[in-house]
C-alpha cells in the first residue's frame, strides 16, 4: 500500500511518521499519482483536494482542517475527500482515521 501525505508542517509530519511509519511526503497535489492513500492537511492545501482526486480517482483521500471552518471541511467533500475531519480528531489516532468507517 502506498500512503502518501500533503502537510507541510514539520511538527505535523513527525505526528503523521510516528503514527504511520511507511507515510511518504509530497507538496505537488500531482505527486498523488499511484496512491492508495492520500492524506491532505486542508489548512494548506483546501485548494488542492479536486486536483488530488483528479490525480489519483481510486485513492482514498482523508483531509483533516480547522474544526472551526465548516466551509473548508465541507468544500473538501464537495471536491473528492472521501473523508473529512477536524484536525484534533485526526491526531487523535492516525492510524484509525486511515481505516475509517
């Protein structure tokens, strides 16, 4: 399985590597390509998430945002993610969020 993230924050990156040891990261939405799982931080790429879909139609997007931005978590469903969730919930447990319901 190929998992591969869009967060460019480094705190966030080391949270995402010690949960999911195999993450590779990418900053070009195009890099997707070939994913199984594709995870995106929408505080940095809400822009991005129809071009992700665009780049890998079979991959399993998870976004997590701001839980205080309805707009953003809800636009991101509109444009592919097949899960969207705040921040918090997704740090809680990575791992989890990647099996999703």
């Amino acid at each position: 399985m190929r998992l591969v993230a869009l967060v460019p924050d480094l705190m966030d990156r080391s949270r995402v590597t010690a949960a999911l040891p195999d993450v590779e990261f990418v900053s070009d939405p195009t890099a997707v390509a070939g994913a199984d799982v594709i995870v995106v931080d929408l505080a940095r790429h809400a822009g991005d998430v129809a071009a992700i879909r665009a780049a890998a139609p079979e991959a399993r997007v998870i976004a997590f945002g701001p839980h205080v931005d309805d707009a953003m978590l809800t636009d991101a469903s509109a444009d592919g993610a097949d899960v969207v969730m705040p921040r918090s919930r997704f740090f809680r447990d990575p791992s989890d969020a990647l099996r999703g319901p």
